[in-house]
C-alpha cells in the first residue's frame, strides 16, 4: 500500500500534497505552522485537513505494521498461501485484516479446539466435502469412536464435528463481514427498562430521579431503525445500560441472516447434510457469531456518537475560546454561592488583582444591605465597568442583586452571565496557587471568573478543556480521544490568535506551535529575569530555544512596541526581508505600514500580484499573508466577532410572554438545538426545528456558542422551568 496515494484518494487531493505533508511532520512542524506558513507546499490546505491527514497516516501505518505481524505469524505456522497474502496486503480496513486473520488467531480452550483435539476434525471435512453422500452415515459416525480421546457415541462424535464446522463458519471472513453488514443496516435498536427496575421509583443511588424520569423514562419502552438512531440516544443507552436501567437488543431477522450465511460458506445449494449444516449454522450464529458482531456492532454505533460528540465539543470550545476580549475595562468577578456566599474580587485593565471580599446577600444569612456596601464601595473606589457573574449555584438570584443595585443608584456599569464550568477546577490547581499563593482557592475562582470576560482565550487555557462544559455526554465519550481532539482545538485557537511573548502566562506559551511545558517556563522565567523582549530574536537566548523551534514558534510570539515592527505582526522571521522589500519597492516607510494600507492594495492592483510575488521570490500564499499584516499589525482576529451582550437590568420567567422578541447569547449547542441566555434564571431552548425556515441536520453549522442572537418566545412552562425559543420568521 501506498499510504500518500490512498489519503490523496480519500481526501481527493493529490499525492504530492500529501508526501509534502508527511515530510513536513517527519521534520518536527506542527500543524499551526504548516498551515500559516507552507502554503506553496501544501498547495493551501488548511487544518483541517492537515490534521485529516495526520490522522490517517497513523492509521494507516498501524494498518501496515499489523498487517507485517500477522503474515509473519501465519507464515510461522505454515499455512500461508499466495492467495491469503494478496487478500491481507488488499486490506484497507483492520476490521477486514483481523476477520482474515481470526481462523489463524492463536486460541484458548475451545468446544471446537476440544473436538479436533478428539481426532474429530476429519469428520467435520467429510461433511463438508461431500454433499453427494448417500451411505451409511452412523457407519461412517462409528469410526470416530475412540473412548481413550473421550468420544464415546456417535452422537458425541457428530456434535463434535458440528462444534468444529460452527467455528469455521463463524470465523470465516465473507460470513462475518456479510452479518456486519445485515446488523449494521437492517436491524432495530430496542431498549426496555431492565427487570429489577420494572418500576420507576425504585431507587438508584447512582441516578437522580430527575433524570430517570426526565431522560431514561423515554428508552423504557423504545425502538428504532439503527439507521435513523441520533448520536445523543445511543449515548444515552449506553449510559442507561451502565447504571442498569436499561436492557438493549439489536432486532434482527434471523432466517434471512442463515439463509445469507448459507449462501457465502457453502459452495453448494443441496447437501445429504443439509439438515446437520442448518443446525449448525444456526448454532454458530446464535453461540458465536452474534455476540461477537454484536459487540462490534455497538462498539461501532458508540464510536461513531463519540466521534460526534467530540466534535460538537471541539467546535464548541473552539467559539467559547474565541470570545472577543472585553479588552481595557475594570471588571469586578462575583462568584456566587449560598451558604459559604459569594466570592467578589476586582481586576485591572490588564487581570491584575486589586481586591477581593466575601458577601451573603442570599439565604441562609440573607445580609442583603451589608452585600449591597461592599458591592458599591468596590464599584466606585475601582471605577468598575462590568460586573461578571459566574452562572452556577444562586446566579441568577445574584443577578437580581446587581440588577437593582445599578438601578437605584444610577450606575454606569452593567453585568453579563459568565460560564463558570471549570473555575472551581482552576481555583484548586498548581497554576492558580503558583499565581495566588496568598489567597484560599475559594477566592481564586471569582477572579478566573472576571479574567475570563477580559480574555476569554488567556484564561480557559489554564483549564482542563474537559472541565468546560460546553458539549454533551463528555464524561461518556472516549476519554483519550477527547483529550487529544480537545488539546489540538486550543492549540488550534491559541496559534490562530497569537501570543503576546511579554504578558502571557507559562499556560498559554504551552500551546504555541513548537513550544512545551519546560520551553514555557523559561520563557517567562526568562522574562522574569532579563525584562521584556524587545525584538524575536531574542528568543533564542532562552535555554533549549534551538533554530528549529524558534522557526516553529517565533511567527505566532508578538511583541508589541518593539525595535522591529514586523514583530507584532504574524509576518515570519523568514519573510522580514521579503517584507522590507515589498515596502522599498513601493517607497512606504516602514514607520507608516498602518496608515499605508490602502496605498499597499493600489500599488499591487497595479502592478499585480503574481508579477510582485515573482520580483520578491515568494509565493502569492505568502504573499496576501504579508500584506494583510502589513496592513493590520498587531491585529487580533477575535477584535472583529460581536462583543459579549452586556445587561443593566433583570428578567423574571413571569415577564415572559409568547411573541416577545428578546436578544440572547448562545451558551451550549447539542445535536437537537441550542440553549440560550435570554436574561431569565432558566436558558431557553432553541430547537433545531425553530432555526431556520428551511430544514437543518446540524445546529451547529448555524448557531454557534457565544453568538448573540434573535430569538421569540414560542411557549413558557412556569411549573418545570422551560422556555421554547424560536429564530423563525
């Protein structure tokens, strides 16, 4: 196999690209860096389909290497032949490889091994080989007796010859992928509640009621094509059949299923056994076959809904960590609670700490004026602009706090809900002491709270991308695999965004393309002894920055106010001279690249930008990208995305009415809709169905966490607490 030429064909792109891609990784680039700054190798493929390719290389290498391992093993055992080769190095799937290889798999004790072991094998071939057999069958059934290897009777001597011929059809690779294929496409996926649960207020102390009457109560009595079933159900199954409140079945046919089993391992229609070969089928398929596909089968639809789990996750997280920044405003961090109260501190323009208290404006202590002091004197001693209130526990009767405080004192100074997932998780870790060490962990998190307004990006990153809930079912998906795809989005975000080399933090270093944890660390430590770093080259100095991570890194490190202003662009150092040319050769200063955007754009309209590209020896790729930052530097990309919707006043469910058109903030996007902040204690519901005029499969190809949005009121259920939103006109 030819691992380039079959991604290339996967992904209808050519070869070269892909090889370029390869070499590229196998020479220690990573992904941001080649998709900013290769694009004339890479003919311009973006990440995505850079990390596509990264994904399938590994794949497709274990593929290779399993397939050495297991010519080599059957080789070993003499039983290797032309023709079983050819089908293993065909193998484009491991499933197909491992179904090849199962006959010759290494085996424990089995019914099957057992009766060859009893001399019976022969027995078993003489059925299967002669179907025109006419004589004397007990006869032939009498001459496996043997009392020294255990078989005593015909009847013994025919069931061990059945045990063997099951085994073979149910290792038989056309067999197993046929049944697959039966399973995977035409059967129903049933879910009852399970016998020790018949009724629903049996306790379980894993599950809160709620959720088994508000969630499991749906899969008591449930089926559905495996076809049409969504990614959140069979999460949902699972999770039930987990805590033992549900029992799952596939629904299959099962004589179509014998008859097409039938059909693929014999080579012949009629047979003087046919009786003993139906018999047996059905065995192998009931004994063997099945619950094994069954397991694929489910493993299969499980992988499948993690993978999109994961993936609403990481685009999720991905616009929750692209927030645009509420850059230079005093923001003071509530983090609200009952009965150990509210944590407030206050934060500069710039995250720093200023001052920090604890008030209990709510139940059980209810010290409302005393909460209302503290909270203005802190508003009008810091000049605070915005309130940040973390969504958990007693948030939004925080809310009705800080609502009437700047109503009756005429406030200039207005709130908005932060999620808060994950600041509890922060407030205990070695980051946020190493940062605090002075303060309890309680009063860490109110500060994360309000850091996480400033910066969204520079402070999520000092978090667990698994402890921010933005996604569905995460703590049931493939753990590993979440971690890596949740991993490569904030690298993804960080190196989109850049970094300011002077100000930012040991975590968000980390995920600059090139550098790790240890490389981090010095560069702050660095920092922190030499002063700031006025040019990139600087970098170097820095223990263990060798050439090749510096060509990694330096394009997404910024320094603002430096010696050279190309260094708070996302210009490359490799592209400075190509730059400084550029601007020679249209006589712009280079103390004036900000103001000479547009004379940059009628220069090279006039000249043209291929003919340009040629004089400076670039590609046009790298070309555009130097211009835009030319015209932009210093730029963030977040600057340009709506600002976070701010509020000065509250809504009650009770003020709510159907037809009301509200703005709202997008807070979670799922499979069957988004839920959103409308300014009422509960988030509503905006139904995939109440998007668009027009029908949609995937919320999230319009909707998008963080949006602001118009939504109307469709219906308000007081006594549960829900409230149906709708975007259709």
């Amino acid at each position: 196999m030819h691992i380039p030429e079959v991604i290339a064909k996967e992904l209808n792109i050519s070869s070269r690209q892909v090889e370029t891609v390869i070499e590229l990784l196998e020479e220690g680039a990573t992904i941001p860096f080649i998709a900013r700054y290769r694009k004339e190798k890479t003919g311009g493929l973006d990440e995505d389909f850079l990390r596509q390719i990264e994904d399938r290389l590994n794949y497709l290498t274990l593929l290779e290497e399993r397939k050495e391992a297991i010519l080599k093993s059957i080789e070993e055992q003499g039983k290797l032949t032309d023709e079983l080769k050819a089908k293993i190095l065909a193998c484009t799937k491991l499933q197909e490889l491992e179904d090849l290889y199962l006959p010759y798999k290494p085996k424990r004790k089995t019914r099957g091994t057992i009766a060859k072991a009893k001399g019976l094998e022969p027995l078993a071939l003489f059925i299967l080989d002669n179907p025109l057999f006419n004589g004397d069958f007990d006869a032939k059934l009498a001459e496996f007796i043997n009392e020294e290897l255990g078989v005593k009777t015909i009847y013994e001597a025919l069931q061990g010859a059945k045990d063997i011929i099951a085994e073979m059809i149910s290792e038989h690779a056309e067999v197993r992928k046929i049944v697959r294929e039966i399973l995977l496409e035409n059967v129903v996926v049933k879910s009852e509640k399970t016998k020790e649960n018949a009724t629903a207020d049996i306790a379980n102390e894993k599950l809160k009621e709620k959720e088994r009457k508000e969630v499991y109560q749906v899969y008591f009595d449930f089926q559905i094509d495996i076809k049409k079933i969504k990614p959140y159900q069979i999460l949902a199954l699972n999770r039930g059949e987990r805590e033992k409140l549900l029992k799952i079945a596939l629904i299959h046919d099962e004589i179509e299923i014998h008859n097409q089993i039938k059909r693929a391992f014999l080579a012949y229609h009629e047979s003087f056994f046919m009786e003993i070969l139906e018999e047996t089928i059905a065995d192998s398929f009931k004994r063997l076959i099945f619950p094994s596909l069954e397991r694929e089968v489910r493993n299969h639809l499980t992988e499948a809904a993690d993978l999109h789990a994961i993936e609403i996750f990481a685009s999720n997280l991905r616009q929750l960590l692209l927030q645009p920044p509420l850059a230079g405003k005093i923001i003071l961090g509530i983090d609200p609670g009952f009965y150990s109260g509210s944590k407030i501190a206050v934060i500069d323009a710039t995250g720093k700490y200023l001052e920090g208290a604890t008030m209990y404006p709510h139940p059980p202590q209810n010290k409302i004026e005393e909460a209302r002091k503290i909270l203005l004197n802190f508003i009008k001693k810091y000049s605070v602009e915005v309130i940040a209130i973390g969504n958990g526990t007693a948030s939004r009767e925080t809310e009705f706090v800080i609502a009437e405080l700047i109503k009756t004192n005429k406030l200039n100074c207005h709130y908005i809900i932060v999620n808060e997932a994950g600041a509890s998780v922060y407030s205990a870790s070695a980051i946020a002491k190493k940062e605090f060490p002075e303060l309890e962990a309680s009063q860490r998190g109110n500060i994360s709270i309000a850091r996480r307004l400033l910066d969204p990006l520079a402070e999520l990153v000092k978090i667990d991308p698994k402890s921010i809930g933005v996604g569905l079912y995460q703590h049931d998906v493939d753990q590993k695999f979440l971690a890596k795809k949740l991993d490569d989005v904030v690298e993804s975000s960080v190196n989109y965004v850049g970094v300011d080399v002077n100000t930012a933090s040991t975590s968000l270093l980390n995920y600059v393309s090139g550098l790790n944890k240890r490389l981090a660390e010095n560069i702050v430590k660095f920092r922190e002894k030499k002063g700031r770093f006025n040019k990139r080259e600087e970098l170097l100095d820095v223990s263990g920055m060798g050439e090749k991570v510096f060509e990694q890194a330096a394009g997404f490190l910024k320094i603002a106010d430096g010696e050279n202003q190309f260094d708070n662009t996302f210009i490359h150092p490799e592209s400075y001279q190509a730059a400084e040319s550029l601007l020679g050769m249209f006589n712009i200063s280079k103390d004036k690249i900000k103001e000479s955007g547009s004379l940059l754009d009628f220069f090279i309209e006039k000249k043209g930008m291929k003919k340009t590209a040629a004089e400076l020896n670039i590609g046009e790729p790298t070309l555009k990208d130097i211009i835009d930052n030319l015209k932009k530097p210093g730029r963030d990309p977040r600057e340009e995305l709506p600002k976070p919707l701010l509020r000065s006043d509250v809504l009650k469910i009770e003020d709510l009415q159907p037809g009301m058109k509200l703005k709202g903030t997008v807070r979670n996007v799922v499979d069957f809709g988004a839920f959103v902040d409308i300014g009422v204690k509960q988030d509503g519901l905006l139904h995939v169905s109440q998007i668009a005029n027009k029908f949609i499969r995937n919320p999230i190809e319009h909707v998008h966490v963080g949006d602001i949005i118009d939504v109307s009121i469709l219906s308000i259920d007081k006594e549960r607490g829900r409230i149906s939103l709708s975007m259709r006109e």
